[in-house]
C-alpha cells in the first residue's frame, strides 16, 4: 500500500499584540518543561486547526492572549496552511494550498470543522482526506450486525490513531474501550487503515464512483473561472505588473508627501501675509475711528466759535447804542434786546462799559483759544487722512502680494496635489483589480493542482482496486505483522516477567496473556498504549496504508520513575532504565524508516538522559525561571491568581 506522509511545519498563535511560533521538522521532535506551561497545548491546538474540539484546549493564556491558531503541514510533499480562529463556536477552517509566508497571494477554502456545518467548500475532513489520498468510504459500526449502521470515514477518525492524548495514555477508555459502538468503530477504521478486504472492493468502487463526481465538479469550476478571466482579458499572470505598479504608488506617494511638504511652506508664507494683513486692517481700523472722534470734536468746537461770535457781536451792539442814546432817551424809552430781542426798559439797571469790555475781552480770548483748537484738530485730521491713505495702498498692495503668492505657489501645488492623488486612485484600483486578477489566476492554478490531485486519486484507488482483487490479505496477517513489532518493544521495555506480548484481533495490546483491560499495573498499561502507537508506526513505515506516518505522543513516560533509586538495585532494571527505553525505540525508528520520512512530537515533563543532541529537534524548552527556556508557551502572559 502506499505510504502516507503528513509532516507538520509550524503552528503559530496569532495574539493580541504579538504571534507565538513553534516549528517542526521531521523526525522526533521534542516539547519538554515545566508542569502547567503550555506542552500539552500545543498538541491540543493541531489538533484543533485539523478540526478538533476547542474544549481541549484547557488553557487560559492562550483563551486570553490568542486570536487565531495557523498550521503549517505537508501533506505528501504539498505545503498546505490551516487558519482557525480561536473559540468554542468557530466552525470556519481556511485552508491556502501554500506556505503561511504566501497566504495573502491565495484565495483560501472556506471549510466547516464539523459535518454539519454550510462552509462553501465542505468539511474539512474531506479536504484532508484527498490531500492524503485516502478514500472516503462507509463503515459499519459492526461487521457482524446486518443492520448495523454506517457512516463515512473521517479524519477525527485517523487522529485517534495519531494523537494519543495524555488522559488517554494507561486508561481505561484507550481506542474508546469503554464505548463499545466507538471501539467498533475504531476497529473498523484500522481494518480500512491496514487494507483487511473483506468489503473493500465494494467501498473502493464506491470510491471511485465519488471522486469521478468530484473531478467532474472541480473540472466545471475550473472552466467558469477560466472563461470569466478570458472574457475579462486577465488571464495572464500579472504578477510582474503588480510589482511595478507597487513601484509606481510608491513613487506617487513620495511626490504627493514632498508636495504637500511644500504645500506648508507655501501656506508659511501665506499665513505671514494674512497677518500683516490682518495688522494693516486692524491699524487702518483704529486710525478711522480717530478720524471720527477728531471730527466730532472739531464740530463741537466749530459750535462753540460760533457761540462766541455772536455773544462778542451783541456787545459789541451793546456799547455803540449805549454811546449813541440821551440820558432822556435812556430813560423814558423801551427797546429790543440786542442780544435776546426782548423788550427792556432803558432805565433797568445795567452793566457798565467796563464791565461790557472786560467781557469783551474774555470772550475774545476764548474765541481765540477755539481757533486754534479748531486748526490743530484740522492739521490732526489732515495727518489722519494722509495716513489713512498711505495704509490702504500698503494693505492694497499686500492683498496683491498675496493673491500672486496663492496664485504662483500655493495654487499650482493643490492643484499638483489633487493630480497625483487622482493619479494615485486610479493606479490603486488598477492594483487592486490586477490583484484580484492575480488571485483568481492562482485560484485557477490550485483548483487545475486538485484536478491533478483527482486524477492520481483516481488512479491510485483504480490501481488499489486491482491489488484487493489480485492480493487479498486477511485480518491474521496485519495482526502478525503488528504483534511482531509489538513484541519486539515489550521485550526490550527492561520490564521483568515479559511473556505473552501481543495484538489481538481488535488490535488491542495483551501482555502476560491478559487483555489490555486486564492490566492492573498503571506503568505497565502505560507501556502497552504507547507501544501499541509505536507498532502501528513501525508497521506503516514497513508497509503503508491508510495513515500518515505522524504520531503525536503526550506524556509518554507518566506511571514510570525517571530517576534511579538509592536501593543498589541493578540500574537496568529500575524505572528510569524502563523511561529512558521509551525514548529509544523512538531513536530506533530510524533504522526501521531507512529513507522514509516521519514525524514523531513527543510532549514530556522530563529528558531522556540517553538521547544525544542528534537524535531529536528540540521544538520547546519551558521553564519558569527562564534560566534554560521561555516561562511558558505565552512566554509574556502575567494572569494574576484567582481568589
């Protein structure tokens, strides 16, 4: 069969302020530390971008610090990226058919992470199943009930056989013992994944019939696309234009900076205009308003000559009649007041002509007084005038100034401006148009790369249509290939009394003759399960079949002692001997595998002091002092303790 290959690149959190990375190459692959800093959760978060529950991930920082999980897989040698946002109700996976480097040159699949979901591009067990090449068939919860019930494959069925999780580990409910209809199930699922035929043909065909309909579907798509880019005359790949317009915006968008920049020099200038401006206005204002006090004033002066006019006028009247009257006259007769034109009797008493030129004189003085008043407020105003006159030519010609000033400098830069922004819009749809263009041509190109992928898929189920026909291989020939290796890690466990080391025909592990079940020892039981794993590995790699040769182990060495005691008991076979030979059958691989690639991630409290630098990746250190490796998985989380 063939061998399938699923290697996992790099699982990255995309935080709040920050993105937190791990990265994965083949091999084994190391995450030790620290209890409670975020070990297990890494696991737990690939498995959530493949589909996963977001229950698992039991971690505050990352439900606190993390927005969206990305997986960086190869899948048989093609770089696929997984992009799932963080949450409990967040059914969408979007899936670039590139590295996570390039997602935003790709238009993603929108899938749903549950059967049940309406994402555009179904669910996403499918969309890794035809990546991995293994086909979608029905099967039954029970061979051997007519009327039991089927159901198609799913990945979440393979993880199981991938992942095995820490509470699985030496438990009661390992490949769902404890549920009978899911332990069936399972059991039917390694009967697929180890190609035991007993209805296979019928599945295959099945199959075929499928991805026919698939490649079929795929290939309409991929016409519209192409005709809709012909029509628009966009098929090309406009990859080069897309670069060169980002040059050209560039170059747009350094002329309108260095515009505008001289746009506010200019506006310096105008804005100095404007104030003198406003001063002159302000000056040219104070001066009219002198102008009208000093003209008030010289009308209330000119009122007042006028008055001393004519009181100076009637005294004058008043001596030359005195002079020219008769003492009988004075006496005897009235006359009109020269100065109120009433009635008077001549003989009323009088001032005297001394008095009379006193007053005369007086009023002489004041008269005098006035004029010069007058004259001074006229030569003010004349000054004022002359002034006045002097500062609206000046405010005329800085008005002049400084609407040649717009008109020169100001204007042609806004004017400049509103060009290279015009400019700049247009060049901005064009790249956003080609873009697109881009995209779509790429889309083209990934849904022509899965019609490829189709048609291999086809010619492989075809081929293994062939083989089920011309080479049957029965449940009692993968059972003794697997018990083989089985046997093989439990007699080279340092455990004691080691006899009776097999795979039963559910493929469940029995030691000592006893089921797994049967196991009462919690180290003992650890061993089976993670050997059980490691067989099944071993077997893929010798043999293939329906399942990638990955395997995820979380704490693998829990119920075993890590360190010697102090006892003198023979080191070989004390607990930690039995720890450190978990660690080598891994190392072991490598002679099993030759040239075929793997990936083992092996999440654990402790290292093995066996293994030497060479024999694994360290993806993470953790430690809470952060003297030897990051505090955590969030290394800068600070969540204070609840009351």
């Amino acid at each position: 069969m063939n061998k399938i290959k699923m290697e996992f690149k790099k699982l990255i959190i995309v935080g709040v302020e920050r993105e937190y990375r791990c990265t994965f190459e083949s091999g084994l692959n190391l995450i030790w530390g620290d209890l409670d800093s975020g070990k297990s959760s890494i696991l737990n978060l690939i498995d959530f971008a493949l589909g996963g529950k977001f229950g698992d991930l039991d971690n505050d920082e990352i439900k606190l610090y993390g927005r969206s999980v990305v997986l960086e897989v190869s899948i048989n040698q093609k770089v696929i990226t997984l992009n799932r946002v963080l949450g409990d109700k967040v059914n969408l996976i979007k899936v670039y058919e590139c590295c996570y480097a390039n997602i935003n040159e790709h238009y993603p699949l929108l899938c749903s992470a549950s059967s049940e979901g309406q994402e555009p591009d179904g669910w996403i067990s499918d969309i890794l199943l035809d990546y991995l090449d293994i086909p979608k068939v029905k099967l039954k919860q029970s061979k051997y009930k007519d009327d039991s019930n089927s159901s198609r494959l799913s990945f979440r069925d393979l993880m199981k056989l991938i992942h095995l999780k820490q509470k699985r580990v030496a438990s009661d409910n390992l490949m769902d013992l404890a549920n009978g209809p899911l332990f069936n199930r399972n059991v039917e699922v390694q009967k697929f994944v180890y190609g035991v035929h007993d209805d296979q043909l019928a599945q295959l065909n099945e199959e075929i019939k499928k991805e026919a309909e698939a490649f079929k579907a795929l290939s309409s798509k991929a016409k519209s696309i192409d005709e809709f880019l012909s029509a628009t005359n966009s098929k090309v790949n406009s990859g080069e234009d897309v670069v060169k317009l980002k040059v050209e915006l560039e170059a747009v968008d350094e002329e309108i900076r260095l515009l505008k920049t001289n746009s506010k020099i200019a506006s310096s200038t105008s804005d100095d205009f404007s104030v003198e401006i406003k001063v002159l206005a302000e000056s040219i204002q104070e001066l009219e308003n002198k102008r009208y006090a000093k003209k008030a004033k010289l009308s209330d002066y000119k009122r007042l000559k006028a008055s001393y006019e004519k009181d100076l006028s009637c005294i004058k009247d008043s001596l030359i009649l005195r002079n020219s009257l008769s003492i009988h006259e004075l006496t005897q007769k009235e006359v009109s007041c020269p100065t109120c034109s009433g009635a008077i009797k001549l003989d009323d008493e009088v001032l005297t002509n001394e008095q009379l030129e006193f007053e005369q004189r007086s009023i002489k003085n004041r008269l005098s007084g006035c004029s010069k008043a007058i004259d001074k407020i006229k030569s003010d105003l004349n000054l004022l005038d002359k002034n006045i006159t002097e500062r609206k030519d000046l405010l005329s010609k800085v008005r002049y100034d400084f609407e040649q000033n717009n008109l020169e400098s100001l204007s042609p830069i806004i004017e400049m401006v509103s060009r290279a922004e015009a400019v700049r819009r247009s060049l901005s749809g064009r790249l956003v148009e080609l873009e697109r263009n881009s995209k779509l041509v790429q889309k083209l190109e990934d849904i022509y790369s899965r019609i490829r992928s189709k048609e291999i898929h086809i010619g492989k189920l075809k081929t293994d249509f062939k083989r089920v026909e011309s080479q049957l291989v029965s449940t009692d020939d993968i059972i003794e290939k697997l018990s083989v290796h089985y046997k093989k890690l439990m007699n080279d466990s340092k455990l004691t009394r080691i006899y009776g080391s097999s795979i039963d025909k559910k493929f469940m592990p029995n030691f000592r003759e006893r089921t797994y079940s049967k196991i009462s020892s919690g180290g003992v039981r650890t061993l089976m399960s993670v050997y059980l794993y490691i067989s099944r590995l071993k077997y893929l790699l010798e043999n293939g079949g329906y399942l990638p040769t990955t395997l995820l182990l979380d704490t693998p060495g829990q119920n075993i002692g890590k360190y010697s005691r102090e006892d003198g008991d023979d080191s070989s076979l004390s607990d930690p001997a039995i720890y450190e030979q978990i660690y080598k059958s891994m190392v072991d691989l490598n002679e099993v595998a030759s040239k075929e690639r793997y990936q083992i991630i092996v999440v654990d409290n402790d290292l093995a002091t066996s293994l030497r630098e060479g024999d694994y990746f360290l993806v993470k250190r953790f430690d809470k002092t952060e003297k030897y490796g990051e505090k955590g998985l969030i290394s800068d989380a600070n969540l204070a303790d609840k009351a």
